[in-house]
C-alpha cells in the first residue's frame, strides 16, 4: 500500500468534486488508494446535509439562479452551509476504524486544524456549545460536516479565508439563526495567499492525525482511482 496522498485540486465544481470523492472512497474500502485528502476550492454552492431544511434559505430560487449559485443535497451530517470561492475545504478520505478513531474524536480533530491553522497567523480560534466547527469571537468561521461509510470518512472541512461573505446572508448557516460569520481576510484586514495557507492545512492534518503525505497531482489520483475500476 502506497503511503497517505494528498491531492491539490485547485478549483472543481462540486459536483464533480463529490463523485471523485465517492470514487477515491470505494477505492478506500477494499484497500485499492490509501488514505487521501482532497483540498479544493467550490463556485457557489449550497449543499443540504442529512438534517437540512429549505426554510434555512432566505432567498427566492430565482435570485440563487441570479447569483449562480447551485443546490446539492449529500449524505453528510448537519443542515445548509454555503461553499464558494475564496474558502478553503478538506476532504479527508481516511479508514478511521483502522485507526481506533471514532466519530466525534475526528470531529475534534478536524476542528483542531482548523484552530491550529488560525492560530498561524495569530487568529484564536476555539469551539463553542452551539454548534460544531470553530468560532472567532463568537463568530463562525470554520465548518465540519461528515460521514461514514464502511469505516471510511466522506466529507470533512470548511475554512474561510476570503470568501465573499454576503452570500452567507441567503441562509441560516448550519440552521442556526442570528450568527455571525466570519473569515480570515476581514479578521487580519488583509488577503492571504490560499496556496500558504494549503500549506499550513496539510502541515496540521499530518501533525494531529499522525501521518505522511505525499503529495498527488490530481490527474495523477484521477487516473490511480481508473485503474482501481477498471481491474
């Protein structure tokens, strides 16, 4: 079995994303890939996890059509959250049962790389009671939503880093009413280039999950999930 990969896929539509994810999944299973992170960056997207609820939009299906903004219902857990440009996600497609780690130990996992990765550029990034993620002064800024099939962990992470965040506004983020969101750029008043910042995310993923990646280009993982299918 070949060592952890972490494939950069710049820009993808999600979904196209969510099928290569699935892919790489079903590969994952019977051990035909090993564990891999994904990280991507979606146009405008509203996905619906398990617990989603349409009254959570709070813009007429025109005006998404407007902004082009499109509406996919997945098997993660939790309700809407917008995805798009200028926010980071992190697909980790890892056989969480081989490694004794039960669900909510990844959650928190996944919440500390995120806290981690703030915590970089002098952001305090910490947890609160009202929902899973990570928060900056009551403030959300980073998403968790996941699921697990067979053992093997399907979705994953969200960090904000200069998203346009007006189109939170169409939605009750996570279904919870009257929060605040929140990005890296307007906290530090600046941009940050998202190729330092992917640096930072794999830096953490290999320190607190306690692994080695490779790096993949993603034609290369394209074509190793083809010809784990075509066998």
């Amino acid at each position: 079995m070949r060592n952890p990969m972490v494939s950069d896929l710049k820009t993808m539509d999600y979904v196209g994303c969510l099928k290569l994810q699935r892919a790489v999944h079903g590969a994952r299973v019977v051990g035909g890939v090993p564990d891999t992170l994904l990280l991507v960056e979606h146009p405008h997207v509203l996905t619906f996890g398990r617990r989603g609820h349409q009254e959570n939009v709070l813009v007429s299906e025109s005006v998404l059509q407007q902004k082009g903004v499109a509406c996919i219902n997945i098997e993660r857990g939790g309700d809407v959250t917008y995805h798009g440009p200028g926010q980071i996600l992190a697909y980790p497609i890892f056989a969480l049962e081989k490694k004794g780690i039960g669900v909510l130990d990844f959650v928190e996992k996944l919440e500390a790389v995120m806290i981690q990765v703030l915590n970089d550029y002098g952001i305090r990034g910490e947890r609160d009671d009202r929902n899973r993620g990570v928060w900056v002064r009551g403030r959300k800024i980073g998403f968790v939503g996941i699921a697990v099939k067979k053992g093997i962990s399907l979705h994953g992470l969200a960090l904000n880093i200069s998203p346009d965040l007006r189109f939170f506004q169409m939605i009750h983020s996570c279904g919870l009413k009257e929060v605040g969101i929140t990005s890296m750029a307007e906290l530090l008043g600046k941009k940050i280039p998202l190729a330092h910042i992917k640096t930072r995310v794999i830096f953490h993923f290999q320190e607190i999950f306690g692994m080695n990646l490779d790096r993949t280009k993603a034609d290369d993982l394209q074509e190793l999930v083809n010809e784990y299918y075509e066998k």
